[in-house]
C-alpha cells in the first residue's frame, strides 16, 4: 500500500515543492495535503504546475494516528506546537522544516527567536537533518536545516575538522523565494527588482545553527559572521566564506577534503570552476569549490544550493529516505 503521508503547511513554497516531490515518490502511497488558507480548494487550481490535483484539506483533517510520516512545513514557533501532538499519536516520523528543533539547548532559541520553545523536551530527541555531515537520523524526529546554513556548513565542515580557524565570515546571496509566500513591502517585485539588499544583520537568526553545527564537528571561533543579501532571483543560494586561517592549504587539497568527506553521497559535489546559481537551481544539489588568497592570508569557500529543493523540501525528503532506510535519492534521482 505504500507511505501514508502528511504535509501540514503544503501551500507555502517549501510545501508545494514537498507535494511535488512525494506526489511522485514510489513508496508514497497516499498524500494528504493541509492548508489553512486553502482549504477545500483541489491544488490544480491554486497551483495547476505541480500535476497533483488532490484537494487541500484543513489541518485538523490531518488524522497523525493514520499517518506514518509527517512533514511540518509551519514558521518557527506554530511547528513546535504540533510536533509533540504528532509523536504521541505514535507517527513513525516527523521532519520538521521550520528552526523550531535545529538549535541544542531552549536558552539559545529564546535568545535569538524571543520566545520560550514550546517543546524544550524534544530538543535533545531532534536529529539535524544534514546527513552528509552528522548521518542518518534513527529516531522520530528530524529537524531539517535552514537553506543558508545547509550551504555553509557543506563548504565549512571538512575545513573545521582539519584546521583551526581565526575568524569565519559568510557572505550570502538569496534569492526572493527564500522569504517565504507571504508578501512584504521587502520582497515585492517593485522593491526587488534591479536591486539588491544585506538584510538580518548583524543578528541573523541563521548565525546559532551555523555556529552550532559547526561547533559539533571541529573547533571554531568565538563567532561567525554571517551577512545574507537578497537579490531579485527567484530561488537559489550562493554563498562566498572566508576563513582566516593560520595555515593556509591548497584549493586543491581543500576540494581533496570534499572528496574524503562526501564520497557517495549523491547530492554534493566538488570542482575547480566556482559555482554559480543557475549550477543548481531546481536540483537538490550542493555545489562547492575553494580558493587559497595567499596575500591576504585567506582561504575562500564557495557553495550554492537551490533554497526550496536541498535547501527545503528535497533534503526533507532525502531524510525520509534515508530514515525510513531507502535510498537517499529516491524519488529525487531527476533533481541529481
């Protein structure tokens, strides 16, 4: 009979590219699909794109008891209100793609999110959803990365485990889809367009989890710097990171590294030529590339990632597959 499935938050960017992607999973064997906005509506007529034509349904239609995974694709505080309900029901899994699970401890997400978690018990329950990095999740929970630091840490971890870095800045370009369906004068066509913005700095709340994850691999310092721009594309991430480093290494010895860590996993890769956004868009790849800025004493990192496939919606269901012990491409082998 296949996966009973549930997406609740489906009519957001993240959650039409989840429809999309497990609409045609071959172990999917049914798709329910909640929206508040949407509801009773059949997503041909919202979205007649994604050739799925079943209909949207409130979340409360959404039965955890009848499901053996859910995807909860709702902002930051909503998501950790429905996970604990969710596994109580006894779901076989949650992949949660809000920041409500991403950060270790309940005192570092109400400093950078201003607000008590809702859930501070499950936190240690959470398994960072980046695989290539910290492995396959064997529990309930998956808390699946944030776009930007997904391309960070990718290009970051295999440097921190070898060497000890003095100061790490990462410079980042994103594009509109980044911010989420929901309209604001920022992100309108007319203030986007023939522009382009540093936003969330100097407090991003991006910085924990890379400072966090980072921590949890190699030896970093006090802080990382983190400065994301918006530019007037639609999705996709590309990110420069310099690291000051006291012993500087090749490009080569550095894409060596990439090569070590990340062989076989199917979804990131390395190379000479700098990658660029249009490299990745529309797949569920990582792209990387390094250089060594031996005046100025640097080494330079280079990673892009669509925001709403490997950024999102793709990684949350290549840690599905692999949770659930399929093959991580699965149903994404045309996003390779």
């Amino acid at each position: 009979m296949g996966l009973s499935v549930g997406i609740y938050g489906g009519s957001g960017y993240a959650g039409v590219e989840l429809v999309r992607l497990l609409s045609g999973h071959p172990e999917v064997g049914s798709l329910l699909v909640g929206s508040r906005g949407y509801a009773g509506c059949r997503a041909g007529e919202v979205y007649p794109q994604l050739g799925w034509d079943g209909e949207f349904v409130g979340p409360e239609a959404l039965d955890a008891a009848e499901l053996d995974v859910a995807f909860v694709a709702y902002p930051h505080g909503e998501s950790a209100a429905v996970v604990p309900g969710l596994l109580e029901r006894g779901i076989r899994l949650v992949v949660d793609l809000s920041a409500d699970f991403r950060l270790p401890d309940a005192g570092m997400y109400g400093e950078w999110y201003g607000t008590e978690h809702p859930a501070p018990e499950l936190l240690a329950e959470a398994h960072y959803g980046l695989p290539e990095v910290f492995g396959v999740a064997e529990g309930r929970l998956v808390a699946n990365p944030g776009c930007y630091p997904t391309a960070a840490i990718l290009a970051l971890a295999p440097v921190v485990r070898r060497l000890r870095a003095g100061s790490v800045v990462v410079s980042a370009l994103s594009g509109v889809s980044g911010a989420g369906a929901k309209p604001s004068a920022k992100t309108h066509f007319v203030s986007v367009n023939e522009s382009a913005a540093a936003y969330g700095t100097p407090r991003h709340r991006h910085t924990p989890e890379i400072e966090s994850a980072l921590g949890a691999v190699g030896e970093i310092p006090a802080a990382v710097t983190f400065v994301p721009h918006l530019i007037p594309v639609t999705r996709g991430i590309l990110e420069t990171i310099v690291v000051d480093a006291p012993e500087l290494p090749d490009a080569a010895e550095v894409l060596g590294w990439y090569g070590e860590d990340y062989a076989g996993w199917k979804f990131v890769s390395a190379a000479e030529r700098y990658p660029e956004i249009s490299h990745v868009a529309n797949t569920n790849r990582v792209r990387l590339s390094a250089a060594a800025d031996r005046r100025a004493g640097k080494l330079l990192l280079f990673a892009a990632v669509d925001n709403l496939l490997k950024g999102a919606a793709g990684a949350a269901v290549q840690n599905m597959n692999l949770a659930l012990g399929y093959s991580e491409e699965l149903g994404l082998e045309h996003l390779v």
